[in-house]
C-alpha cells in the first residue's frame, strides 16, 4: 500500500452543504476511512472542481478518489478519471432527496450521510488501479466481405466517413447479382418505368476513392481475434495468402440462387421455363429490345404475374406449387390464360399443369388429376 494514496472529495452543491454537516462527514472519511487527502468544494461537477482532482492526481500522487456526491450514474463525464481507483457516495439521491424535510429528520439525514461516507470509504479500500488491457487495440479499419450492392455502400459510407476501408470479393469484378440485373423497381417519381440500378455509378465511385483498397478472386480464409485488432487472412485464387489487420467486420457477402433444374415437378429444365436470374439475363442480353428464349425463339409473351396460392377447398390433386420467381412462357399459351377446360380454376398451377399435359409431360399424379377432371372421378378436399 507504499505506492497508493487516498483521498475524498465532498460536494456542497445542490443543497447538500445546506442541510448536511459536511465537517462531521470529513472526520469519517478522515478517522475511519482513513484518507490521506480530505477536500470539499461548492460544485464539485464543476469546471473548477474537476481541475482539483485532476490536479491532485497529477501532483498530489492520489491514486485512489472517493467522490461523496451526486449519484454514480450522474456527471459520469464529469467524473472521468480512467487511470485511478474510484468510488461515488450518492449523497444527493441517496440523502438529501430521501428524507424527509425539517428539523426532526436531521439526525436521521446525518447519520445516512456519514454511513454513505464510511461505505464509500471502505468501498474504495478494496478497489485496486485500473491495469488496462493489455490486449486491446485500436485499429479502425474495416474490413468488408463482399462486393455487392450491400458491401460497395457499406464501404463507401464508411469510407466517406474517414475510415479506411478494405473490400473481399470472390468474383473477379464487382456488382455481385446487382451487376447482373438488368434494371431495378421504380424507386423514386414518378414510379412509371423499370429505373437503372446504379451499381455502375457506385463501383466507379468505390475504385476511384483513397480510402478503399479492393481484393478482387479473394475469399476470407481465416478471422481471429477481437473488436479492434482482427487479424485476417485473405486467399486468392492464384493461391497467395496475405494477412491484414482491421478492427471491424462488415460481412455482406450475398445469397446463391436455388438451381432451378431441380425442381422438374415445377417445370425447371424445359426451355421455356426461367428463374428471376435466368429473366434479368435474357433482359439484360437483349438491351432494351425483344427478349430471346434460350432456344432462340421470340419471347412474344412478356411479364410477370403473382402466384395466388388457391384455397384448400378448391385445389386440384395435380396442382403443382409455382414459386414466384418462376417464369413459364407457353407457345400453347396456357400461361397467361384462364383455363378453357370449363372447371373455373384461374391460377398458374393449373394453367401450368394444362401446358405440360400439352407437350406429354405431365405426371402421374398431375395425369390421375386430369382424368377425374374430365368426368372420370370426382377429386378429394385437396
């Protein structure tokens, strides 16, 4: 205990040097909280106030503060004092705020106060000097995981903020499935026409920009450590690895589309059936002008219409479940028309499963379904 030095400070603002014996709270603080250093003052939150504690810190060798005041969770700002041991006595809240008002509570208010004063006190006795941490640190660059439209704002805000900023991506060029769209929903007036997606505009910005550095054929091989000194190894496709330092990690890297060609039972694998990105690449191919099919054939029937579930009460046992991103573009023109087979159903699972009983695809069970649709059978509840 050579090395430490305590001492109390007590306030006589807000109204506790008004009501509070602020001697006898010292003689506590001296004779059983044994304090080396005993100081009051009017405000001690104040400008001034904070100046004499800091002031005996650097001079006065104080490394441990007692503060009898206003509570702990007030004038935190205040009482900052990182490098030393410190406790607050709430006198204010605790004291003067809780008893009663008037002559007949003062020595109940006394003794509170100088009881706050003595916890304080032995509080601080057992508190020891901030070590620190020695593995903290500080480093503030960002690292971001993708090169998406997600990952190229998040860089460039931050970046524009003053930080720098460090970009992975595993493709050789950036955009991620925003470079891919061919056009993005009306987002801003008048909300008519399909609007550009901007990502063009935004990954010129990215590249041109001081305070971003980008990985292109890269992928995160490996994170370890903490908040504020990360350390990464980066691996690229020619096989080098390198490792970088950042301090916070900005993961936006993207979603994969489900393979189409999986689901036979929704169509995937005929030449006229596409996903959401199978559509914005023929769109995109054909800038503007007439859509082409895979097969080469003119897409003369263009668009894009919801998938109404049907109620339980009124599905047919081959109704076949169309995801809405799913695309089907019929020569026989099933698609886009309400069935003519007279049973009143409108929705795209049955228009759909008319179009693969046209071409001799349907299945058993779709089969099965349009047999007691004709008059063969009635079908069940669904």
């Amino acid at each position: 205990m050579a090395d430490t030095k305590f001492a109390a400070y007590l306030c006589a603002g807000c109204g506790l040097g008004e009501v509070l014996d602020l001697g006898a709270m010292e003689k506590v603080a001296k004779r059983e909280g044994k304090m080396a250093l005993i100081k009051r003052h009017d405000m001690l939150c104040s400008a001034e106030g904070v100046q004499s504690i800091r002031d005996d810190i650097q001079n006065e060798g104080v490394t441990h503060v007692m503060i009898g005041a206003c509570s702990r969770r007030a004038k935190t700002e205040a009482f900052h004092f990182p490098d030393v041991a410190m406790a607050r006595a709430n006198l204010r809240e605790g004291v003067l705020w809780i008893v009663a008002e008037g002559e007949a509570h003062d020595e109940v208010r006394q003794e509170m106060a100088d009881d706050y004063i003595r916890m304080g006190c032995a509080e601080l006795k057992k508190m020891a000097v901030p070590a620190g941490n020695p593995n903290t640190a500080s480093n503030k660059r960002i690292l971001v995981v993708g090169g998406g439209m997600s990952g190229l704002t998040a860089a460039i805000e931050a970046a524009d903020t003053g930080y720098e900023v460090l970009i992975v991506e595993k493709e050789n060029a950036l955009g991620g499935w925003a470079a891919k769209l061919h056009k993005r929903v009306p987002w801003r007036e008048p909300y008519a026409e399909p609007q550009e997606t901007g990502v063009a505009e935004l990954i010129a910005r990215v590249l041109a920009h001081p305070k971003i550095s980008v990985h292109l054929g890269s992928t995160l091989a490996e994170t370890a450590g903490a908040p504020g000194r990360f350390a990464v190894r980066i691996a690229r496709e020619s096989g080098t690895v390198t490792e970088e330092t950042v301090g916070a990690i900005i993961q936006a890297s993207g979603f994969s589309s489900y393979d189409v060609s999986k689901l036979p039972e929704l169509g995937g694998g005929l030449s006229g059936v596409v996903d959401q990105a199978g559509l914005e690449a023929m769109a995109k191919a054909a800038n503007g002008g007439v859509i082409q099919r895979a097969d080469g054939a003119r897409g003369e029937q263009r668009g894009v219409r919801p998938v109404r579930r049907p109620a339980r009460r009124e599905r047919h046992p081959f109704a076949l479940l169309l995801g809405p991103l799913l695309r089907h573009q019929c020569q026989a023109g099933h698609v886009f028309q309400r069935c003519q087979s007279g049973c009143g159903h409108r929705g795209a699972l049955h228009r759909l499963a008319h179009a693969r009983h046209g071409r001799g695809l349907l299945p058993q069970r779709a089969k099965q379904g349009r047999d007691l649709h004709q008059g063969q059978g009635q079908p069940g509840p669904g």
